[in-house]
C-alpha cells in the first residue's frame, strides 16, 4: 500500500493538502494519481476525457463488427438482410474520426474550464456517493431526451435535413459505427443535449463531480448501441427497433432514451401500427417461411413511404 501512495503524498501540497489518501478506495486513488502525474487539473482533465470517448465509442462497436461478420448471427438483426460491407464502415468511420477531431475535440475540451467555473469538481476525491451519482445521471437522461426530441424533429424540417441531417440517414439499416456519424453541425447541436444538462445542472446546483459526467456519457454511448430492446422490463426505454424503425420510416420514434415523448405527441403511429401488424403475423397460422415474406414486405414498405416521406422533406423551403 505504501508503494501505491507514496506519489500521491509526495505532491500532496498541491492539490491533496487536506486528502487522507488512506481513505480513498483504489479507483479514488488512481484517480489522484492521475492529476498529480499531469500536474495541470485542465489539461489532466481535456486528455482523460478525450480518451474516454474514443476508447468507449469505438470499444463498444468492435464485438459488434465482428458479429456482423458472422452470418449465423444475422438472423436476430432487425434487418437481416442489410449488412454494412467493410467499405462502407471504413467511409463511416473516416467521418466520425473528422466529427471527433473537429467538433467534438474542441467541444470536450471546452466543457472543462466552462463547468470548472460553474462550480464542477474535476481532480477532488473522494467521489460523490452512490445514490447522489445514479440521481444526477437519472436527470441528465431525461433533459437530454428531451432536447433530442425537440431538435431532432427540427433537423427534420426542409433545409435542415437537406443541408444537415440527411448525412446520418444514409444507413435504412443503422449499426453501431454510425451512431455518429452525422454532419458536424449535427454532432455540435444534439451534443449540446448530452453536455447540456451536466452544465445547467452545475450552474443551479454546484453539485456535480466530472466523475459522473464520465459514467453519464459512457451510459448514453452504450445507450446508443445496446443491441437489445428493454421495453419488456422498462415501458418507456425506446431501444433498438425503436430507433431502426425511425431509420426506416423517416417520420417516427425522434427521442433516444425513452418513448413517452413519441408517444404523447404521435409521432409513433407508424411505429405502433407496424408492430401490431407484425404482432397479427405471428400470432397468424402462417408458416416460418411464410411469416418471414410477410416481415420483408411490409419492412419494404415502411421504407418506401420512408423515401417519400423523405422527398417531401427536401422540397421544402424555408419560406
């Protein structure tokens, strides 16, 4: 143990006076370390969290690929039938690391100094307890589907989508790697929903730990690839037919995390009206063969009144 903190109390007067690092658990001390290593709270922070996000975004996508790979996994796809070829992860890829570089680089750094100044805890340890950091992660989960709803819907409209959106819609069938992959306008508008909330809720409360920033976005980087819908266990979690769907459809499902908003204002009716048919099909005598001709027919029709839907989106003008 003594080895572990000896560097820790080495530098203790600059940052750690007051810390008894006896009492810290091993994730609070490496923590420390980390900082006391950098020396410099701003750019310790800018690196840990740049890191973060590439190693969890590109992380979370690599078994996926490889599964993707494998045509004896294909058959639990939403869309069996459509499989990103290497070329096209590779130009999705290519346009992530640009969005990441450019806008989301600056933006992450940015966020350190523009919180500090809000009243965010950055190098302090110990760490907020439990109940205090599920709570606020809990609340940035909601604002954040919220603003999704709101500005993807205006992403939507005419010249937006145009000009903007109509990037990440290129994939019908969405995987992992395109989570975002989007026109770098995009990524700076709907970002500004996930470091929203950790900000406002600094500036109000002066009540938040980086700490739990950083598992909020890591939550809502997996919450953007997890593979499996949850709306059995939690009614209102959209999940991923929920999104593929949008994907399909064009004019359904706008939120991220949950469905209630898509639910109270209508803009589920496609959704809900191709679930229960696909419903009445299974329930159906029909055979397997038979109900899988029916699922392709009507997933091909969904995504024609997509494409429709989609034209009319374009020729829209904003006067």
């Amino acid at each position: 143990m003594s080895n572990v903190t000896a560097p820790a109390y080495h530098a203790a007067e600059f940052l750690y006076a007051n810390t008894d690092f006896t009492q810290l658990n091993w994730l609070e001390l490496k923590w420390a370390q980390w900082y006391l290593w950098f020396g410099n709270p701003a750019l310790a922070t800018g690196v840990m969290s740049f890191l973060l996000h590439e190693i969890v975004y590109f992380g979370r996508c690599i078994p996926w690929i490889i599964i993707d790979a494998m045509p004896y996994f294909r058959k639990w796809k939403l869309q069996p039938g459509k499989v990103p070829s290497a070329q096209e992860q590779w130009e999705c890829t290519r346009l992530v690391l640009f969005s990441h570089f450019t806008i989301e680089l600056p933006q992450i750094w940015l966020f350190h100094p523009l919180a500090e100044y809000m009243g965010l805890a950055t190098w302090q340890v110990p760490f907020p307890a439990w109940r205090t950091l599920l709570g606020q992660i809990a609340l940035f989960f909601v604002f954040e589907d919220a603003f999704h709803y709101v500005a993807h819907q205006a992403l939507h409209y005419g010249p937006l989508y145009k000009y903007i959106h109509k990037i990440h819609h290129k994939y019908s069938a969405p995987f992992g790697l395109a989570a975002e992959y989007a026109h770098p306008a995009e990524v700076l508008i709907l970002g500004t929903g996930t470091i929203g909330g950790p900000l406002l809720y600094c500036y109000l409360t002066q009540n938040l730990h980086i700490f739990t920033v950083y598992l909020w976005v890591t939550l809502r980087l997996f919450q953007a690839y997890f593979p499996w819908s949850l709306q059995h266990i939690f009614p209102f979690w959209s999940g991923a037919d929920h999104h593929d769907f949008h994907h399909m459809a064009f004019t359904n499902n706008f939120s991220t995390s949950f469905r209630y908003l898509d639910f109270i204002f209508g803009t589920d009716d496609k959704y809900r009206s191709h679930k229960e048919k696909l419903r009445k099909m299974k329930a159906s005598t029909a055979s397997k063969e038979e109900q899988a001709a029916i699922e392709r027919k009507l997933n091909e029709e969904t995504e024609k009144s997509g494409l429709l839907a989609e034209a009319a989106a374009e020729a829209k003008r904003p006067w």
